[in-house]
C-alpha cells in the first residue's frame, strides 16, 4: 500500500480532480494549504503566500505508480511556474478503528 499526496495551486483543483477520477481515485481527502516563498530575483523579502491545496489517498501499488505517471505527463497546470507536486510513500502498516488487528488480515 502507498500514501500518494499532491500538493497544487487551488486555481489547478479542478484539474487534479479530473486527473484523479480519470485514473480510478475515487476516495481522496482535500486540505487547503497556505504555500510560502523566497521573493524572485529583484525582489526583498518573501512573495505573498499561495493558496494551495493537498490531497492524499492510500493506493495499492500499481495504482499510485499510474497515478505518479500521470502527474509526470500532466500539462494542464494554470501557471507553469508552479507545477503540480506528487510524492509517494510506503505505508508500513493501516488499520481501522472497531477492527482488531488479527482480523484485519482475514
């Protein structure tokens, strides 16, 4: 099992929801972010904070291997600049409350 997070502008939520359910992501959870920055060259100080987005799902392998491909291959970004971000992990263990850990592997 993997954890896949994506980290976008909120301008790009409509897309990255499209991306997930063209690729089978049906159950995700959505966190509004506040992104902070270095200013650009020229300027002081750091650039007004983006407001952007994270989703996360758990995934069973193959799934967030495509899901990562995908956001590899994805050209619908709003600003280029700023790009739509994946990051995957291996998920060591999961459970659910009410269950007890022998039955979960039944």
């Amino acid at each position: 099992m993997k954890l896949v997070a994506l980290l976008y502008l909120e301008e790009d939520a409509p897309s990255v929801a499209k991306l997930l359910k063209e690729h089978g992501v049906m159950a995700y959870s959505r966190l509004p972010l506040e992104g902070h920055g270095a200013g650009m060259k020229g300027w002081l100080g750091e650039v007004a904070p983006y407001q952007s987005h994270m989703d996360f799902a758990l995934l069973a392998a193959e799934k967030a291997e495509e899901l990562m491909e995908a956001v590899a291959r994805c050209d619908r970004c709003q600003d280029s600049r700023h790009p739509i971000h994946a990051l995957q992990v291996d998920v060591e263990k999961a459970v659910q409350s009410g269950v007890s850990i022998s039955n979960l592997n039944k």
